[in-house]
C-alpha cells in the first residue's frame, strides 16, 4: 500500500523535491539529445557507408550515462513516496485521501503549492482546483 499523503504532509515536501526535479529535467533533455543524436549517426551511417565507430561509442556511452543519471534521479524523488508522472515538466502525483477514497494531489514544478487532485486514472488532464 502506497503511503497515503495529506495535502500539509506533500507541501512540506516541495523545497526537498524541487532541486532533483530540475536536475532530471536538464538531463533528461540531454539523454533526449544524446538518443537523437544517435538515432541520427546510426542513419548517416547506413546511409553513407561510412563507419563513424568513434562517434558512435562516444554517444553510446554518453547516452548509458545519462540513462543512469536518470535513474538515480527518478529513485530520489520517487523514495519521498510520491509517483513521477512526467520528468519534461516535473510532474509528480501524491497519493491522498478525499471523498472517502484515494485520489492523487497533483503537483507540477514551478506551482507554489499543491492546488489540483484528480482520480487514480484521471491523469493531468483531469485535474480539478482543491479549494
């Protein structure tokens, strides 16, 4: 069973949990970089015929880097308790209690506060104001 937050309870979370957001968030756009950057190499090099076998090990290990990076980042914030929704924006759902069942607040970075829940299967989208 998840732990269960009150909204107090994931407020007083935010400042720890906002650094390793924005963290994950510029090396997630490097690992997107890096991956697209390969993608490309790997095409050129079918294309052209030419074998780039330096340039591709250097993105090959820079792309493994990033994706560990990544990975410690998400285990951080995920061990607050709370669920990464999307690492781009830094969404990050708490699990809750309202109306008698658990819903997630829904905390985007960059929000002052926890303003928004919506149901386990309502997604961003869905999110509907607290107050």
């Amino acid at each position: 069973m998840p732990q269960i937050f009150t909204r107090a309870e994931a407020e007083m979370l935010l400042p720890q949990l906002a650094p390793p957001l924005r963290d994950l968030q510029v090396l997630w756009g490097e690992l997107v970089d890096a991956t697209t950057a390969s993608a490309m190499l790997r095409q050129r090099m079918i294309g052209d015929g030419h074998i780039h076998f330096d340039e591709m090990t250097a993105l090959t290990q820079r792309v493994e880097v990033k994706r560990q990076q990544v990975a410690e980042l998400v285990s951080r914030i995920r061990a607050f308790g709370c669920e990464l929704k999307d690492p781009r924006i830094g969404l990050i759902d708490f699990p809750s209690q309202m109306f008698g069942r658990v819903v997630y607040l829904c905390w985007r970075l960059g929000e002052p506060r926890i303003s928004w829940w919506h149901d386990l299967d309502g997604g961003f989208q869905g999110r509907q104001p607290i107050d």
